[in-house]
C-alpha cells in the first residue's frame, strides 16, 4: 500500500491588504505518496507557489492541516521546524541561491555543516556529488563563474547531498534555456528515482510538468484536476530498477579504474626491468 508522505487538508492561505482579503490557498485538500515526483502546474499568480511555501513550511498557512510523514508542521515552533526542514527536506530555487563568495564544493556541502557532519567527509560527500551532476571540473568556480545551467547544477547537489526525502522545487528552470532546462529536468529525475525521493515541483510549463507522476493543476487558489499517471507499483519500479543501474555503473567504474591502475603498475614494472637489464648488458 501507498505511503502517504505529504497530506493537505482543507488548507487556506489568506493575505490582508487594506480592508481587502486575497484568498492565495482556497480550501485545498490532496496527498503525496512517497517517490512520487508531484508538479504542480498553473499560471502566474494561480497560488501554486504559495501553495509550495506552506508544504515547506516557509509560509504559515491560515487554516487547514499539513501533515509531513506524520507531523502536523502547522503545530511546530520555529526552531521545530527549521529542525524538521533541516532533516527531511531540500531545496530548489528558480535563482539557485547560491552564496557568492563560496566555491562549488563549498556551496554543495553547506546542509552538511548545519548537519554537523566533519569537514572531511563533508568535503569528500560534496566532491562525489558534484562528480554525479557532471560538474567534476567546476568544483573550484565560485557562482560568477558558472553558467546558469551549472549554477542550477551546484543546486540540485546542494539540495541532495544529504538524502532528504522530499525535495521541494520552484520554478528550478525558469532562468535556463530550453536544452539546459531539459537537462536540469531529466538530472532532477534520474537523482531522486536513484534514491527513492519525493520531489514537489511548481512550474507553469505543461512540458515540465510531464515530468511528473502526478499533476495538481492550481487556479486562482483553487484545485482543478489532479492527474495520476503512475502508480506507486510503477514508481517503486522505477526506483528500484534506477537504484540498480547506478550501482552497476559504479562498480563499471571501479573495475575500470583498476585495470588502469594494475596496467599502469604493470607498465612500470616492464619499464624497470627493462632498464635493469640495459645496465647488465652494458
């Protein structure tokens, strides 16, 4: 049976401008099952960014429940929930946000640093990620020295590197081209089915959000349509079989390496006696 990761329930979000009431969240009740990669797809101003910020807790709903693996986030105090954030949730963010005077590798292993995690193995953990995002001779740039598309890539090992079960995402293409923001989408994917994440991504790009396992369309607050296209069969599937080929393209890896090594050693063991030999005949 499907876990139920993240679940909404008659959740509102008002704002007070003057004497006027904008309703942002109108009532709005759905699930997210563990794996699923869930878009939530609308138009400029249609709330689903709001919507995103109070299942991330960044904003406080005006009623309603939402509950994250089980804990009711509207009743936590803020250093609760900058505890809870810091153990179970990642970050994407349409502008990266990544800090300036800091390198890759620095920028990649800041959730560790809050996590305690020693420099060392935070630095090596930060190392291997940026190698997976492709980004293994950039890890000294700082940002200024990126494209976007690389920035966005120092920001998805950011919001990866320690495992969090759900990966919030916002708009994490809207400042990239149309290849660089398909290879963004397919990195997303292939990192969290590789580890069996949840990913909650906003976007008002229909392309974008065929991403997604599930699709909540948004309007004006409001939930029109909820579109499932897996089911959590298929996505457990996935996982597993994405999971599998990552481990097996590691140890092809790891075998080939040692080849290289042992040929290397053998080379030089060939050269030395062939060296040792000259000097006899000589």
């Amino acid at each position: 049976m499907a876990e139920n990761i993240i679940e909404l329930k008659h959740v509102k979000k008002t704002y007070h401008m003057g004497t006027e009431k904008i309703r942002a969240v109108n009532d709005v009740s759905f699930t997210i099952e563990k794996g699923e990669f869930c878009c939530l797809l609308g138009t400029s101003g249609s709330g689903k960014s709001t919507l995103l910020n109070l299942m991330a807790g960044i904003e406080k709903a005006s009623g309603g429940e939402i509950k994250i693996k089980g804990y009711d986030i509207r009743k936590m105090s803020e250093k609760s929930l900058a505890d809870f954030r810091q153990r179970y949730l990642g970050f994407v963010f349409q502008s990266y946000n990544l800090i300036g005077s800091m390198n890759a590798i620095e920028n990649v292993e800041l959730p560790l640093v809050f996590k305690r995690v020693p420099a060392a193995k935070r630095r090596k953990l930060a190392i291997k990620m940026l190698k997976q995002v492709g980004l293994g001779s950039r890890m000294e740039h700082k940002p200024n020295e990126m494209s976007g598309g690389q920035q966005q890539r120092v920001g998805i090992a950011r919001a990866f590197i320690a495992k969090p079960e759900i990966v919030f995402a916002d708009e994490p293409t809207g400042n990239l081209d149309t290849k660089t923001t398909m290879e963004v989408m397919d990195l997303i994917h292939t990192m969290a089915r590789r580890n069996y994440q949840t990913i909650v991504m906003v976007t008002h790009d229909p392309r974008l959000a065929d991403y997604g396992d599930k699709i909540i369309h948004v309007l004006d607050g409001n939930i029109t349509d909820i579109e499932k296209k897996k089911s959590a069969e298929d996505i457990d599937k996935e996982c597993r079989e994405a999971a599998e080929a990552y481990k097996a393209e590691l140890a092809a890896k790891k075998k080939a390496k040692a080849e290289r090594i042992a040929a290397l050693k053998s080379g030089a063991v060939e050269t030395m006696t062939e060296k040792e030999n000259s000097k006899r005949e000589n």
